[in-house]
C-alpha cells in the first residue's frame, strides 16, 4: 500500500463539492520529502527465541585466570559418614544439611532421606553445582513445609516452601515462599554464567495463580560480588531494594541474544485469563549484565492484528524517538481495514474511530516536531472533514495555532492538554481496553519533546 498521494491543501476543503467530500475521507498523505530526522533510526529487533525451561548448565567458557572443573564435581574419595535421621523442623533441618554437606554425604543419599521425610518431591529438587569457584559443589535445594508446619498448604497450585543454598556456611542464601502470595516453592529454572566472571548464577522461579492467570517470579542468585545476592534490578524499585522478574505464563531461556559473549535471561509471557485485561499483547524481555545487575535491556512486543495494538506500537515509537516506525504504525491505524477492533468495555462502539482519531492526532504532531506546518495542517483538515466533533480535532487545532506563535512545542502540548483533562473521557475508549492495556488520556495525547 502507497501513502505518497498528492497533497491537499487545508484552505481547499471549505471549498469541496459533496463528490469530493466522498473522496477526502481518505486521509492526508505523508509530505514528501519529510525533513530528515535528527536521531538515528533504529531498526526493531528481532523477536529472539524462547525455548522451554533449560534444565542442563551451559558450558562455561575456559579462561586462563579460572579453571573450572566439569559439571558436577566429584566429592573427595573418602568413606561418607551415615545420615542422621532426618529434623522435621526447619532449623533443625539447617544443621542437619550443614553437617551432611561438611561431612561429604552423597547428594542422592540426602536427597533420598529428604524425599522419604516429605521435604522434597522431586529429582529436580536437590540440585549440585559449583556457584563460588571453590571447586566444591553448593547444594541446591527447594523444600516444602511439612503437614505439621503453622503455615502448610495442600491442595491448590502448589504448597508453600523455600529455596535453599547449602555449603560449609550453612545456609547463606534462602527464599521464603511461605506467604500466600505464591503458592508453590521455588525451584531451580537452569544455571549459567550471566556476569562473565567463569561463575555460574542460578536463576530460581516461584511460581503463584490467582483465580484467572498463574504468574512466575525469577531471581538470579550469585556469588559474584564475594557475598550471595539476588542480582534482578528492575527500572520501577529503588537499586537497593529486592526484586524479581515478575511475569505471568512465562517460558524462559538463557541465550545471547545480542551477540556479545555473555548469557542474557529472556522470558516470554503476558498473557492475562482474566476477561477484564482485555485483548492485550503478551511479550518478550531480555534481561542483561550490565556490569553490576541483571537489568531488563529490551522489551519486544508480540505482532498482532488489532488495531489498537499497532496505536500502541506507534506510541512505543514515537516515545523513542523513531518518527519513521511511529508513522508507519500511525498510517496503518488510519487506513488497513484489515485490522480488528474491539468493543469498548461501557457503552457503544469499538476502537475504530477513536484509535483513528488519536493516531491522526499524533501524526501532527510528528509533523510539527520536524518542523513541517504544511503536513499538521493536513491532519489538522482531515479531522475536521472526518471527525468533526471530536475532543482531539479541537485539540488538534488548538496544538498548531498556540505552535504558530513561538514554535514551542512543549506549550503547545500544555494547552492541549489543559482543554482537554476537564473533558469526560476525550480519548473515548481507549481510557479503558482493559487493565492489560494501557489507559490513554489527557495527559498522554500530547506528550512534549
């Protein structure tokens, strides 16, 4: 589809017969040239692949300055002192592994006790690796609270738990799952070598479901830093605050998808079962090193057909400064008639019309951000051939003529949104598409450079 048509200058619509009214419905094309933009466009990135849950490390890579021994390390050939009979209470249950892990107890041995007390369920849940380049495996444990513990819970998703990491300190490191906000222990996801120092994180999901959606909490436990710390740092918590990756129906890999040597953490999720997230967009996250956490590097959006998706990308876009993807996504809001809508949540209508308005809106403004009065205009006249009545077509118009008078635009944004924030509802329904989308109103119409 071709959206270089010839352009129609504002003053000529008061002047159109009702045949060409007809035709003006189409909208105003795209100025060419457009000036050229002062940022470098970035291309999106490709939707990388996520795979199930790896459960085998990743080899860590040979370097002269640390020498890691094969995955698992073999315990001194010595005669294992015998098991004690297993605590059931969990600070007994500390000592009890403590001295196990001092006295070079097998693995499987203690496992094998663990499951026959009703500690563990599963193979998976006592895990053997190397975490702090000591040559001596840590053990990985995930435990449940037994039926006599205040806090059990069977039945549900899951029972209520705790993560442990065993060595010759006892426990330095633990997860407290024994909460109802999640409702099954953590369990070990894969490990590997996110930070580069020839160290392997462990990367530990908890897992919770409410009445509609499960949701999975990742962390990254590491030693790199001398001590054990959960390296997530999310960009909505302060740096000094715990965190995880929180995300609902995921499935995780660890790979580089950048190419720079180093494993990156992505996961893939989203989606909501609840009716009232509305027709939303699940996705993909990329969490890298970057020098001193885990931090969330990329967000890439799954495709998809519903026009109100593609106003969302626009947005995206323009947020980041891409004038050429912004509009691109903008025109085709506009003019595929091959996207989807969907029903407002109160009252008539679907988000046709006002996705239309709203990305029209927005095309004036990339306009008027490159400087180009001419184009702004243009939109300004369509909407005020198409959608005469709309809150935005005012505000459109309002928006060029307090820029006409000093070429500021963030001013211009102001009085945008100064009319329009006493107005109900002047983004129509896209205030509400539902809790899994975003809620645009008055103060996100005009955004200022």
């Amino acid at each position: 589809m071709s959206y270089m048509k010839p352009k129609l200058p504002y003053l000529c619509l008061l002047c159109l017969t009702l045949h060409a009214l007809a035709a003006c419905a189409a909208p105003p094309p795209v100025s060419t040239p457009l000036p050229a933009p002062t940022f470098a466009a970035i291309p999106p990135p490709p939707t990388p692949p996520v795979t199930a849950f790896i459960t085998a490390a990743p080899p860590l890579a040979a370097t002269a300055a640390a020498t890691v021994p094969a995955l698992p390390t073999t315990a001194p050939a010595s005669t294992p002192a015998s098991l004690e009979p297993v605590p059931t209470a969990w600070p007994e249950l500390e000592s009890w592994l403590t001295a196990g892990w001092q006295s070079h107890i097998p693995p499987a041995s203690v496992q094998q006790a663990l499951q026959r007390a009703g500690w563990q369920k599963a193979e998976s849940h006592l895990q053997a690796f190397d975490l702090d380049g000591d040559s001596r495996d840590e053990w990985l444990l995930t435990l449940y609270a037994l039926p006599g513990d205040p806090v059990f819970s069977s039945g549900g998703f899951g029972d209520l738990g705790q993560f442990w990491i065993v060595n010759g300190q006892g426990v330095p490191f633990r997860i407290d799952r024994m909460a109802q906000s999640f409702e099954a222990a953590p369990e070990v996801v894969t490990v590997a070598d996110f930070t580069g120092d020839n160290r392997y994180e462990v990367v530990v999901q908890s897992t919770g479901c409410g009445a509609h959606t499960c949701f999975q909490a990742y962390e990254i436990i590491s030693a790199h830093w001398g001590g054990w710390q959960n390296l997530v740092q999310r960009p909505d918590t302060p740096p000094d605050a715990a965190t995880f990756i929180h995300i609902s129906a995921s499935d995780a890999a660890t790979l580089d998808a950048n190419g720079d040597g180093l494993y990156d953490f992505v996961v893939h999720g989203g989606a909501i079962g609840s009716a009232g997230a509305g027709i939303h967009r699940t996705y993909t996250e990329i969490w890298r090193w970057n020098g001193t956490h885990m931090v969330l590097a990329e967000t890439i959006w799954d495709e998809t057909n519903y026009r109100h998706h593609q106003l969302y990308a626009g947005n995206e876009a323009l947020a980041a400064g891409n004038f050429e993807q912004a509009t691109d996504r903008y025109l085709r809001v506009i003019e595929d008639e091959t996207l989807e809508d969907v029903p407002a949540f109160s009252g008539d209508g679907d988000s046709y019309h006002d996705s239309r308005i709203f990305a029209a809106f927005r095309l004036a403004l990339i306009a008027l951000r490159q400087g180009d009065l001419f184009q702004a205009t243009d939109w300004d006249g369509w909407l005020q051939l198409v959608y005469p009545g709309a809150p935005l077509t005012a505000a459109v118009s309002l928006m060029i003529q307090t820029w006409e008078t000093n070429q500021d635009l963030t001013a211009a944004c102001a009085a945008v949104t100064n009319f329009l924030s006493p107005l109900p509802q002047p983004t129509g329904v896209l205030e509400n598409l539902g809790y899994g989308n975003p809620s645009l109103t008055a103060a996100d119409v005009c955004p200022a450079p």
